[in-house]
C-alpha cells in the first residue's frame, strides 16, 4: 500500500483523569456512570453527537426480558431498570413485562435525552460527543497512557489511568496492539427505518419484500418491526447487508449506502404489493446502519454457546440472560434461534419455519446463563477493558449475550471494575472479583 509520512507533532492533553471510556452506548455511558458513582473522575468519548450506539442512532428500539425462562428469577436491575423507569415517566417507553421476545420498547429520541441527563447528573464525568477515538499512547506493555482524540477542536489527548473500550468494534483494544479476531462469517448489519402508514404485519410485508418472483424483491434475509410508544409509527428492521465488516471504513460506507437502498425498497414493494401500505412513508432514517457484529477482544477466557446453553455459573459472573442464541446468517437467508429450554428453531423468509431440538427431550433446562468478567480482559492488558458487543464469545455465545439488556450489564461492570483496579493498584486480570460483584450489587445490579 502506497503511503505518505506524518509530521511529528505535540498533541495538547485536553483531559486527566481516572478512566477513559471510549463508545457512548448504553454500554459506555454505564460504564462511566457506574465509574464515576464510586468517585472516578471519568472521560466519555463518542463518536455521534449523542449516547445510545445503537439503541438510538440505529434506532433498535427493544431491550429484552428482565427475567430468567421461569418469569420468576429478576436477572439485571441498576442501571438499566433506572433508565426504564426515566422513560416511563416520560410515557416513551411500552413494558410487556415477562415477555419471550422483547420486553421493553421505547422511543429511541427520548432515550437520548434521558442518557444526557444521566451523564449530566456525575460533574465527575466530562462528556465528548463528535468525538472520535483515533489512536492508544502506549506506554509499556499492556499500559495504555492516553487515547488520542479528534473533534471540531483538531487533535487532542485525554490522559487516564484505565481504559474502557465500548466501541462496539474493538476500536481500542485493536489498535492498543492487544490481540482481535473477527469470525470468517459475521451477522450483518440492518439499516432500520421507521415509517407511517404501516397498517400490515410482518408477515404480510415478508412475503411482498423477499418474494423471488417480485420485480425487485430483496434477495431474502430477516424483517421484524416494533411499535414506536405513544404514535402510529413503526420501526422496521428488514434490510441485510452481506459480507459487510463494519470495522472497515470502506465496508462501512458501502454497507452505509447499500442498507439506505434497501429502505426503499421496503417501501416501494410494501406500497405496490400489501394491502394496507399504500400510504406507507418513511417517517426516519437511522444517524448510523446497525452492527450486529465486527471485532472481538481475544479475552482471558471466551465464553461458549455450550456454556450459555447449560447455563454454566461463574465465580467471576457479571452479567446474566435469558436471551435465546440468535444467529443471523451472515451469508444467507433467515436465522437460528437455539433456546434454553431445548428448542431450535430455524427461521427463514423463503420457507417455513424449522421447528426441532438441540437438547434431547426431558433434558432439564437452565433458565439464564451468565458472562464472566474475564470475558471483558484483554490478553496482556494491564489497565484497559472490552466492554460490549467486542467482548470475547463463540459465535453462538455472542448470538445470545449481543443484546442490549445484556452489553449494558457489561458496561456497568466495566465501569466498577476499572474503579476496583484502581483502587487496589491492580491489573485488570488481577483483581478481586468478589469485590467487584460485592460493589455491583452495592450499585443495585443483581449479582448471582
Ligand atoms: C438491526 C439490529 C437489531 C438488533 N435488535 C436488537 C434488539 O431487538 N434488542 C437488543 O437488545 N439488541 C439488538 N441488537 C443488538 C444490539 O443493538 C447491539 O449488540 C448492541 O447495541 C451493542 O452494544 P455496544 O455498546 O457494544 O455497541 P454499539 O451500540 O454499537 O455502540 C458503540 C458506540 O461506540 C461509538 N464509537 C464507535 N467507534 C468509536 C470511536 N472510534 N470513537 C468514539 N466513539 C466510537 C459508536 O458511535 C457507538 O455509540 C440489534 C442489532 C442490530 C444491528
């Protein structure tokens, strides 16, 4: 590859402080808060001009269930329930309760506003939005001393003791130099839309958008939709880009393009094709495509969809689910969803619904499962952490931990990990986990 060099410069240090949280998710403003409540002075960098990562500027709107497969075990709380609860104050969010699929469905705009008020809340956390992390200053091995930043202001730095990677792609564990893996096949994006008009189901409007025999069908992948609180609108997740590695600028930009073709697409096939549609207009476009899946940390332990299925405990657990796997084909037509309780079901939109079973009948089923912290430690990381949807997890692991309800329990984690290495002068892969369950369920997170 062709290049050019640099001239070297002095980068002005626009912020010291304890940890650097890179990614302003759910995932990212958890971990900040959840940092800065036990007295962390805490940076928060991000990329959009708000928080949320995909939640609100992809516009996934639905968190799943809050209980284990009896309805009966309460499996997270913290952080995530106190921003449920912000939202049903404000009427913006629908509450299923105990509900297979999702259980919450919220207005996405409202959430933006709600993790301002969140991050405004803790003076010790200074906010950067159009903020994007370009580069580690390593300092050592395994030490991240600074991460460098770009924003309207030029090239800056902000100095911290821990690091907390919630990029989603591994941004910073990747270029620390820390090892990464991205899977031969990975799920793909969706550009989510939101319309109005939208009086079909989702059903009707499958079988117009990825019938082969429609002029301008798409070639088949998944669609589902959400109700949109308090209006008639209705998000639609119904596009696939194949084959895209959103962790490329290049993929990203043609996924970006494609995924908005896709959108009309969608509208125009619904228009001509179901009953109901003719009105149909496209209400939103996502600020960013949503990414199911890119880089991962290589971690201290990787989490298997053998012991997500079993519902295998950990000493170290710092998140729990119920979540089924949920593998999009990355290649191809519909997904998998392998249940706890014993059910496979393949899904596909050009053929029925394969019903069958992973587990022989009678098996007695696990009703959540957990991620361990060391799930979250980078090899050879001495102060940094990858907190959601990069953390380390087998391809069926990752298909059941990806969702929010569950990266969000990691970004708290992260967070009260980062402030107990700091506080025992310990490495991330060193310290006491007991002491990081006993403060997580101090901070009102449910640790079993
Ligand atoms: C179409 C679709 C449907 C889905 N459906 C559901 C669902 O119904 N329910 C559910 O719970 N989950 C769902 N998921 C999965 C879920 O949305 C993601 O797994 C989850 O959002 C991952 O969270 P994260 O915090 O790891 O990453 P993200 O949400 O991707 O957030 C990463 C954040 O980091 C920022 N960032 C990235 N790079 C940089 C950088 N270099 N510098 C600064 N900031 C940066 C980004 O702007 C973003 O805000 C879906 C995903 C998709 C794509």
């Amino acid at each position: 590859m062709d290049t050019i060099r640099e001239p070297q410069r002095q980068t002005p240090v626009c912020h010291d402080c304890d940890v650097c949280v890179v990614g302003g998710s759910t995932t990212g403003v958890y971990a900040a808060v959840a940092a800065a409540r036990l007295g962390a002075r805490v940076a928060l960098v991000e990329a959009m001009g708000y928080f949320g990562g995909m939640a609100t500027a992809a516009l996934v709107n639905c968190w799943h269930t809050r209980f284990d497969d009896s309805g009966k075990v309460a499996l997270f709380a913290g952080l995530i329930t106190e921003t449920m609860e912000r939202l049903k104050r404000r009427d913006a969010v629908i509450d299923r309760g105990h509900h297979a699929y999702w259980q919450y469905a919220f207005n996405p705009f409202e959430l933006v506003v709600e993790l301002d008020e969140l991050v405004r809340e803790q003076s010790n956390i200074r906010p950067f939005l159009h903020t994007r992390f370009v580069a580690p200053v390593m300092e050592g091995p395994g030490h991240v001393a600074a991460a460098i930043i770009e924003d309207k202001t030029g090239r800056r730095a902000i100095r911290a003791a821990m690091f907390i990677d919630a990029t989603g792609d591994g941004d910073l564990v990747h270029r620390a130099g820390f090892e990464t893996y991205r899977r031969d096949v990975i799920q793909p994006p969706t550009t989510c839309l939101v319309a109005n008009g939208f009086t079909a189901t989702n059903e009707e409007v499958k079988e117009a958008v990825f019938d082969p025999r429609t002029p301008g069908a798409l070639r088949p992948g998944f669609l589902w939709g959400a109700p949109w609180p308090g209006s008639t609108l209705r998000m639609i997740a119904g596009t696939r880009v194949h084959g895209a590695d959103c962790s490329d600028a290049d993929q990203l930009t043609r996924a970006e393009m494609e995924g908005r073709r896709q959108v009309h697409a969608i509208l125009d096939l619904a228009r001509r094709h179901v009953p109901g549609c003719e009105d149909m207009r496209l209400a939103a476009l996502p600020a960013h495509l949503g990414v199911r899946e890119s880089r991962h940390a290589r971690c201290l332990h990787q989490l298997t969809e053998g012991e997500v299925l079993r519902g295998e405990r950990f000493l170290d657990a710092i998140a729990n689910g119920s979540y089924p796997v949920d593998v999009h084909a990355g290649d191809g037509d519909g997904l998998i969803f392998r249940h706890l309780d014993g059910r496979e079901q393949r899904c596909y939109m050009s053929a029925p619904t394969v019903e069958g079973r992973w587990a022989p009948e009678g098996h007695v089923p696990a009703t959540y499962y957990q991620v361990p912290y060391r799930c979250l430690v980078p090899r050879g990381a001495r102060n940094a952490l990858a907190a959601g949807r990069c953390l380390d997890a087998d391809e069926g692991a990752f298909g059941a931990v990806r969702v929010m309800v569950n990266t969000a329990q990691t970004g708290q984690a992260a967070g009260v990990a980062a402030w107990v290495a700091l506080d025992t002068a310990r490495a991330v892969g060193e310290i006491d986990t007991d002491r990081l369950r006993s403060r997580l369920a101090q901070q009102g997170a449910v640790v079993l």
